[in-house]
C-alpha cells in the first residue's frame, strides 16, 4: 500500500478537507501549499502525481496527532522529526494515538471491515520490533483497517 493510498484513504474516512489537510501539515512543522496536497492526493495515472515519501506521510501522522489531541512541547534542545521509515505498525500505532483509541475501539473498527482477531493478535502489532510477540502489520490488515475507520466515521 502506497503512502499516497493511505493519505487518500484516511482524507476520505476522516473527511479532512484540503485546508484542515494544510493545518495538520503545519501542527507537524512541515509548510506544504494546497497545490501540494492537491498532487499527493492523486492517482499514480494522474498528471501532476507527486508520490508521498515516508517523511512527509510521517510529518501527516505526527501533525494529525497534534490536531487531535493538542501539542506537546519538546525537551529543551531537542526536536522530534517524523521517522524515516514508515512501517504499517507505525502507521498504526499513530493513527491509534491520534484517534485515542483503546483496544476495543479498534477491535470494533475491525469488526465493521469483517475482521476478527484477538487482543493478543492485536498487541503484536503494537510491540517493539524484535521482541518476541511482535508481528508485522501487512498491507492487507492495515487496508482493512482504514475501510473500517471509513464505515465508523462516514456513517
């Protein structure tokens, strides 16, 4: 799944309009023109298609979690940059943070997308890669869990 299809898909499931989409941009410290979401937001086929790094996806995530739930204020000297390797665990991890949703928030939305899984398949997704539990969150999991959101926001 592209970085570009998860913009879209949670622009959409959210129901983020073009100039709230500036302002979650800008909560992250990344200037970005409306002209520029305009180009992310597009299909690959599309003229004038920029594709979404993992940097400016990660800028998103951490600017919707400042949208959502307010902005925390670093450590003196220290300034937080997005991760430069977006993993669907990260993805998922700060949509869950952003949305504050508990474990059977998410169960729900899995429900509507016609998922079943345990609470323990679940918080292998949120564990520390290398640890034992962990598990790696596929394009497939994180596709359905997006289409849930979807059904859970735009009712």
């Amino acid at each position: 799944m592209t970085n570009n299809d998860i913009l879209r898909r949670l622009r959409y499931a959210l129901d983020i309009s073009n100039p709230t989409m500036v302002e979650i941009f800008k909560q992250a410290d990344h200037g970005i023109e409306q002209a520029g979401i305009s180009a992310l937001l597009k299909k690959e086929d599309e003229e004038g298609y920029v594709e979404c790094s993992d940097e400016v996806m990660g800028y998103f995530l951490d600017g919707l979690i400042n949208h959502k739930r307010g902005r925390q204020e670093n450590a003196p000297g220290v300034e937080r940059k997005p991760d430069p390797s977006l993993t669907n665990n990260t993805i998922l991890k700060k949509l869950r943070i952003a949305l504050e949703l508990k474990e059977d928030d998410m169960l729900g939305i899995l429900k509507l997308a016609d998922i079943a899984v345990s609470k323990a398949e679940l918080s292998a997704f949120f564990r520390k890669e290398g640890q034992k539990n962990y598990k790696e969150c596929g394009d497939q999991f994180l596709r359905n869990f997006l289409k849930g959101l979807t059904l859970r926001h735009r009712k």
